[in-house]
C-alpha cells in the first residue's frame, strides 16, 4: 500500500520503516500513527520479512513524539480516541512474532522514547536524546510509557524521567537500559544492517517464541510465566525449523531455516 507519511525500504530481510517528516523532526500526527499500524501489520505477514526496522528521515530526530499542533485543542473525548491508536501501535509492535528494531539518532522525545519502549532492540546514537517532556506541557505520556518504565527501570529512575522531564543522550539511555547500545552517528544503519543480519540467520519461529515468553514471562505471574515458556518451546516441536536445526547441528553444517 501506498504511504504519505513514512517510507518503506526492503533490506534484504529487513524491512525498514522510515519516520518521514523531517521538517517537522518526524513528529508523528493521526496519519502516521496508522500508516505505522499499516506498516508493522504488513511486515508481520510477509514471509520474506525477517526484521522490521523504526529510523527516522534526515539527521535531526528519530521522532520528537506526537505532533502537538494536532492536538492542542483537543478535549478529553478527541485525546481517548488518539491516543488509542498509540497504544495500538505499541501493542502491534510488541505482539509482532518478529524482531522490531530503534535505530535512534537525535531527538526520541515523548512518543519517540515510547516507540522505543515497544520495541526488542534498541541502536542509538551519541546524538540520540531520550526523554518524556510532557510534564513540561502540562501532560503525561498517554500511551504506555509510565507503566512500561516503571517495569523496565524501577519506580525512581521512572519519576526522575516523568516528572522532571529529563533528557538522556545516548551513552546514558545504555546505562538505563533503554537502549542495548551506542554507536557513532555514521554507524547506526551499518550496525543496525549488522544486527538484522544476524537475527536473518535465526529460526524465524523461535525468534517470535523467545519474544513472546519474555514479553508474557515479564508481566505474568512466575508459575504462568514458566508454563507459557514450556507451551511455546513444545509447539516448535512441531516445525520443519526444529527439525532442521538439530539435524544442522548433528551434520555440522549451517541451518537452512524457511520459518515453517
């Protein structure tokens, strides 16, 4: 399908998804928020997709988060319904069975470090700046960051971003862990392309397994953690990939795995 508002880029097996508003630092209006659901929905069916890849346009902004001249004036009834398909975004991104990748350079503000949160793997840039500013506009983040937060990095570091509204370059968004690593700018799409190869070399069902259970295993209790562990480790069982893998194995030889 046809996007005004993003740009779609096939990689090999990586299927990149650009943030493309840079006059306006890749700000993301109604408009982008559902070619993103569009875009994510579509990558999760194609076969020959792998990865799916978030980078923004231009070397400004990842994405400065929502668009603020949209919904200035909205009222509580216009806000529920926006933000809906944020949360609806988000929550695509973490069901997705394939690996979503940030690959981060400047401004990842409010809803870029949202985006960000969703997402398994997190390349940023010594430019990057992760931060929840809403407080300084008199709003919280609305789409997930509180709670997501609170569980990723504890109740302290989580009030020190939402209430004071600070920024983290890209050194300290490693030591935070909201993001897996840091690179020089010229970098990023080089080890962002490194990373989509190596995950392209893994058994496509397991990925999507080892996703789920650590989504689910973080959020459920520990005893329906451990059998939704035990449930997606049988169902591979009943792949060719299983089967390839091990036979790979046994041969000494690399896998050829289809996703089946």
């Amino acid at each position: 399908m046809g996007f005004e508002t993003i740009a779609i880029e096939d990689r090999g097996a990586a299927r990149w998804i650009t943030l493309n508003r840079p006059r306006v630092l890749n700000a993301m209006n109604r408009q982008c928020i559902r070619e993103c659901i569009a875009a994510v929905v579509e990558a999760g069916e194609a076969p020959e997709v792998r990865t799916i890849v978030f980078t923004g346009a231009g070397e400004r902004a990842f994405t400065a988060g929502a668009d603020i001249s949209e919904l200035r004036d909205f009222g509580p009834r216009e806000i529920l319904s926006y933000n809906r398909d944020w949360l609806d975004l988000f929550r695509r991104i973490e069901a997705c069975r394939k690996p979503v990748i940030a690959a981060v350079r400047g401004w990842a503000t409010g809803g870029g470090t949202e985006l960000s949160l969703a997402c398994d793997f997190v390349l940023c840039t010594s430019s990057a700046r992760f931060g929840l500013s809403e407080i300084k506009i008199g709003v919280i983040p609305g789409a997930g960051a509180g709670v997501r937060l609170t569980r990723w990095v504890g109740r302290l570091r989580a009030k020190e971003l939402l209430m004071l509204g600070r920024l983290l370059p890209g050194p300290e968004a490693v030591e935070w862990q909201l993001a897996n690593r840091c690179v020089e700018d010229d970098r990023l799409e080089e080890e962002t392309t490194a990373l989509c190869a190596q995950l392209a070399e893994m058994a496509p069902l397991a990925l999507g397994a080892a996703k789920a259970t650590v989504n689910i295993g973080a959020e459920a209790s520990f005893d329906v953690a451990l059998e939704y562990e035990l449930q997606e480790f049988v169902r591979l069982f009943a792949s060719a990939d299983q089967k390839e893998g091990m036979s790979a194995f046994l041969e000494k030889r690399p896998p050829r795995y289809t996703g089946n």
